[in-house]
C-alpha cells in the first residue's frame, strides 16, 4: 500500500522508513531507523527526485505509482548516487523506459560502475544550469565532497525548494511525521542529526562551508534532505548548527569525560572529576565509558562540546584500544578546536598520558591539551583528590579564557 506525503501543492514525499536496518553503512547504530527520502514533482513534466535504498524499493514503487496516477515519468534527477538513494535508479528505468535520468559527469560514471544501463537516458547538468519542468524552474549547485565527489543539490527557483540530498538530513525514521514544525526537533531529533552529521559529514567541514555560502546567496523556503525531516520553518536554527559543525566550533560549554577502565579505579577518577566539576558551578557534564558508548556517539557529544577529557589506563604500554580507536576516529573525522585534559593510570610503566597527549597534539589540529594532569598508580589516593580538583580548576579558568 502506498504512503507519501503532500510537501507543497504539486510536490509529493514518496520515500519510505527502513526501521529494520541494524547500521546505517553498516558501521553506525540507528536505534530509531532512517528515512530514505524522494521527492516527486507533478509539473507540465513530471520530475522525480533521487530514489531510495534498495531495501525499500517495494514501497517506493508503489508511492510513485500512486502519485503519478497513471502519468508517465519524465525525469529523474540524482543529486547524489550513494546506493542508500540510488540503488533503485534502474527498477525505475525499467518500470518508467522513456525517463531521462539529469545529474552529473560523475554521478553518470558511478552508475556505470554501479553496473546501471543508462545509455540514451543521460542529461548531463553542471553548476548553474537550468531546467525548465513547466511551471517549475530548477538550477544545479555543485556539493563536491559532501560527502561523496558526485553530490550536488537542486534549487526550484519557482517556490525556494532545496534539494539537498545528504546535507541536513538527519537518522530516524518518520513516524507520520515529514516537517519539522510536526516534531520537537530540539528535544528529539537534534541528537540524532548531529550523530549524522558528525560521522557521515564530519570530516568535510571545509566543502559544507562552500555550501553554505552558496545556499546563503539563494532564497530558501524549504529544505528536503534525503534523510530524516522537510524543513519549513526555523530554517536559521539548523543551518546555524551546520555552520558550527562545519567550522568545528563547540555548540556548548560543557565538559565530556570520556573514560577507560578495566577494574574502575580510572572510572572512580572520572567520577570525582566531574564531582569537582559540578562543584565549581560546571554542571554541563556528561560522563561516557568508551567501552560502553559506540563511538559515533563519542563523535558526536565530542562535536557537541567544548571541553573533553581522556581518562585512560595504560594498556601493553599503550593507549586502552577503544579509548585508540575513539581518537582515530576524531582524527578521521577531522575534528578540531577542542581543550582536553588527561587523566591516566598505570601499574608498572604509565604510558596512556604521553600518547594521548602525542596524538592530540601532533596528528590533530587545533586541540589544545592542558599542563595539568592526572596521574594515578593503580587507584586513586587521597592526594590524587587534591590533583583531580586542581584539574577541574583548569578546566574552569580555560573555559574564562574562550
Ligand atoms: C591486559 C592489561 C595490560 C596492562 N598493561 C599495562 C601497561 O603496559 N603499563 C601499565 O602501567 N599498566 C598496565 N596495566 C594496568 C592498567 O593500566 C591499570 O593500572 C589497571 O587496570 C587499573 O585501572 P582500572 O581499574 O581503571 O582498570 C594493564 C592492565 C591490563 C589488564
Ligand atoms: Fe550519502
Ligand atoms: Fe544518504
């Protein structure tokens, strides 16, 4: 049974929620699912925007039919041909033979590697060209890098609709609910936006920028992602978290502890930490054990907040190996302009501080490492309590300083 969702008079949601998937690239959790969504124009032309995942191809099939209502399709165009939207360009071709596909040279070169026949079928459209639908009018932006090379977004000059493929979208599935102003996005969906964001864009900070500024020159009225919800209003809230993700500034003040421990002494640590903390008047803090906490959620609060502090027991004379993979990953990810302080624990030869701080200092940019420390020999003693708030001390007068 078909199920879309009127966007504006002659625009249609045919996409379809996928609450089955485990991981999303099969490597990130998505406990609330996704939405894969297209966008299906009934203009002169009938134009249908990006496809959807192949999991979801039965239900697309039968929203696009439904809308059409016996028309035939006349375009489709790919903004980005990640399989997660474009693995379902050829049953459209099948069902839909006289449909011309419009995207760009190299979206037309991974179809091809994708194994699609598309010859006859391809419109080759580059930055700033136009296609005329009817009353419709659209222009092609160039998205390189965000996050695939091939990624552009469509801009419909006529009502201000953006096209945005993977930019704004967001993990979690649409329960009924298409626009923003249907949910509390600030209380239940930011979390999951920024995971989103953070782990699949993250890394591309720059190329978002150069979007930015170009979607700053157009007057948006509207932004269907190809994920999660249509914004309709309040579009300055999440552009504004696109631009502080994109520049890799903090959204908050706050502090994250991020912590390793085997038996718990470096825990009982990072415990008193954020004790000390709280204390002082520092009450945003958040606590994660890295063993415990999937590292696109480590990611993500660590794009969220400006202070991050690594506890970490020494492990074969090296960094415990979540607490390695959890810095990899920042490092992968690009992240930058963070304070963190150390706090480490060894038995017989305490090695975690000095690497971490290694790490941080020499393969990441931006990241400022504070002097103080804490070094534990097993457990935490007494004195340790005096070190442990002379940390939370620095952290504080670190944050005056911003
Ligand atoms: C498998 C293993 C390897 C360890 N390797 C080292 C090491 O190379 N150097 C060291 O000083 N401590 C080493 N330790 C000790 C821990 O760093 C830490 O002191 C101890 O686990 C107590 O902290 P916790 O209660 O937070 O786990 C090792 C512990 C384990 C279980
Ligand atoms: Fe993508
Ligand atoms: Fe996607």
């Amino acid at each position: 049974m078909y199920c879309v969702r009127k966007v504006t008079e002659d625009l249609y949601w045919v996409g379809a929620n996928d609450r089955r998937l485990t991981l999303f690239e099969n490597i990130h959790p998505i406990p609330r699912g996704v939405s894969y969504n297209s966008y299906l124009l009934l203009d002169k032309k009938t134009v249908l925007f990006d496809t959807v995942d192949w999991s979801a191809g039965r239900q697309f099939i039968e929203n696009v039919e439904a809308v059409l209502a016996g028309r035939k399709l006349d375009y489709l165009v790919i903004n980005h041909m990640e399989p997660d939207h474009g693995a379902s360009i050829e049953e459209i071709i099948l069902r839909y033979p006289e449909v011309k596909i419009i995207s760009t040279e190299k979206a037309f070169l991974f179809m091809r590697q994708f194994g699609f026949s598309i010859d006859g079928r391809i419109e080759e459209v580059k930055e700033g060209d136009t296609r005329c639908f009817g009353k419709h009018t659209v222009t092609f932006v160039a998205a390189p890098m965000v996050h695939w090379p091939e990624a552009m977004v469509t801009f419909d000059t006529t009502n201000g609709v953006l096209f945005a493929a993977d930019a704004f979208g967001s993990f979690g599935s649409l329960d009924g609910k298409l626009f923003n102003d249907e949910v509390n996005f600030d209380r239940d969906w930011i979390d999951d936006a920024r995971r989103y964001y953070t782990n699949i864009v993250g890394k591309y900070g720059p190329q978002v920028q150069a979007l930015l500024k170009k979607a700053g020159g157009i007057d948006i009225k509207m932004i269907c992602p190809l994920h999660g919800p249509v914004w309709r209003t309040d579009l300055g809230y999440f552009l504004d978290k696109y631009d502080k993700w994109s520049r890799y500034e903090p959204e908050e003040t706050g502090v994250m502890i991020a912590y390793a421990s085997m038996y718990g002494n470096t825990e009982a640590a990072a415990n008193s930490l954020a004790t000390a903390l709280v204390e002082r008047g520092m009450t945003n803090v958040v606590m994660y054990d890295v063993s415990k906490t999937h590292v696109s959620q480590l990611i993500s609060e660590t794009f969220r907040l400006s202070h991050i502090v690594l506890a970490s027991v020494t492990y074969n004379l090296g960094i415990y190996p979540v607490m390695h993979n959890y810095l990899m990953d920042m490092k992968a990810l690009n992240l930058q302009k963070r304070t963190v302080a150390i706090i480490e624990n060894g038995s017989w030869a305490c090695k975690s501080g000095s690497l971490m701080r290694d790490f941080l200092e020499n393969n990441m940019k931006q990241m400022t490492v504070l002097d103080e420390k804490v070094t534990l020999s097993s457990a935490m003693r007494e004195d340790n309590l005096d070190e442990i708030g002379a940390l939370a001390d620095s952290i504080i007068e670190s944050m005056k300083n911003k």
